[in-house]
C-alpha cells in the first residue's frame, strides 16, 4: 500500500508542477498583452487622473456654453446686399461664423474624447483592484 500512495503523491507533484508552469507561462503572456494595450495615461497617480478629468469636464461643460451661445441650430441670418462688394462682405461673414461653429465643435469633441479616455483608464484600473483580481485575471484568461 505504501507504494500505491508514493505513486499518488508524485502524480500529485506532477500536476502541480505542470499547473505552475501553465499558469506562470500564461501569467506572462498576459502580461506582454496587457503592456501593449495602449494607455496614454498609465503613468497617471489616481489623485492626477482625478484631477484631469475634474480639469476636462470644467472645460468641455465652458466649451459646449460657447458653442450653445455660438447660435448653434439657429440658421445664419443671410442679408440681401444689392451690390457684389456688399455681396462678397455677407459670403465672408456667414463663412466666418460657420468657422467659427465648427472649431467650437471640434474643441468640444476632442476635449470629450479626453474625458472619455481618462474615465476608461480608471475602469482599467478599478478592474484590476485589489491586486489579487489582477493576478488571478493574468493566470487564468486564455
């Protein structure tokens, strides 16, 4: 009987050997996976990435003000000059204003799009706390 016991605990070690490996072979794939997902603001402290977005959602809510009181969804008022030079001045003026509506829209966006960004970043990191969630993600996703 003492043999049949030795045999059962070297199959035992067996398969924990083979399972550490598995697991540390997939730990480190995981690991080069998640380093080349790219994150702009990993280096960010929590209190920073805090900050930023407090920073972002105070400039887009002033940027989308702006473009509120830009006439947005109102049509240009287009005034019926009679001579071409009066003509050419009411083309530059409505060109202008539109110009002017489009920066305010891209400004909006691309300030949104940061706000955005920073916002998944925390989710990345709140997924991965406490550390253990990470680890254990990193050894057992395929």
């Amino acid at each position: 009987m003492a043999g049949g016991s030795d045999s059962r605990v070297g199959q035992t070690l067996f398969l924990l050997v083979i399972l550490c490996a598995a697991g540390g072979w997939n730990y480190h794939r995981n690991t080069v996976i998640d380093d080349a997902v790219p994150r702009p603001y990993r280096g960010y402290s929590d209190a920073e990435l805090n900050q930023l977005i407090s920073a972002y959602q105070v400039e887009v809510e002033a940027l989308m003000d702006r473009y509120r009181d830009s006439g947005v969804g109102k049509n240009v008022v287009v005034q019926n000059a009679g001579l071409l030079e009066e003509r050419i001045n009411e083309f530059e003026r409505v060109q202008h204003l539109s110009k002017q509506r489009k920066e305010r829209a891209y400004q909006v966006t691309e300030n949104q799009i940061l706000v955005d960004q920073l916002a998944k970043e925390q989710v990345s990191r709140e997924q991965d706390r406490p550390i253990y969630k990470m680890i254990f993600r990193r050894l057992t996703t395929f």
